[in-house]
C-alpha cells in the first residue's frame, strides 16, 4: 500500500484468500473473475468452546463427517475446544439468509 520496496530471498504472502500478494505477483484481479479464487461450495463457521470432554487433553483433533456437512474440534488446552462447522452452501447465501440473534461470551 505505501509502494515502498522491499528486497529480500522469500516473501510470505499470509494474507487470506483475497491476498493481495498473491494478486500482484500474478497480475490478476484480486476477487472475481480471473482471480484464481474460487467459491468451493462450503461456508464455514468456526468459534472456541469451554467444554469438559471425558476424553479432554487425550485427542487433539475430532471430526464428524455428514452429508454435505463435517464439523472440527481441536483441544486447544486448558479444557478449551477451536471448532469448525463446514455446511454445503450456495454461492452468495451468507448474503441472503437470516443470521442467528446469538451473542458471544
């Protein structure tokens, strides 16, 4: 953004699926057509839990596999859970469907 160079032997690009890096290295439009990014078919959400498994700090990584659908534990330590819910979903509908009234803690 401020078009200063930087000279070096690697670069990281760690700037998510709309990366910018990666825009400017290849010449191509950030988003959209052309992009090289792609809607995959899934929406993910993902939070962290306090949960008091019986198998707590004894699996690290547990995932429940449905139709269209597979949810993610990870044991993050301390009695605490990072999940992830990945839904089949249609292109654009996190536009269109109504949210949840939920609140975080």
């Amino acid at each position: 953004e401020s078009g200063r160079i930087v000279h070096g032997d690697c670069l990281i690009g760690a700037d998510g699926i709309w990366s910018s890096i990666r825009s400017t290295m290849r010449d191509e439009p950030v988003r959209g057509e052309g992009s090289g990014c792609t809607y995959s078919g899934y929406t993910v959400f993902d939070g962290e839990l306090a949960y008091d498994s019986i198998d707590n700090g004894e699996v690290g990584y547990k995932v429940y596999i449905g139709p269209k659908q597979y949810f993610v534990a990870c044991d993050i330590g301390n009695g605490k859970y990072h999940w992830y819910a990945f839904m089949a979903k249609p292109e654009g509908s996190s536009i269109e469907e109504d949210k949840p009234n939920g609140t975080s803690v």
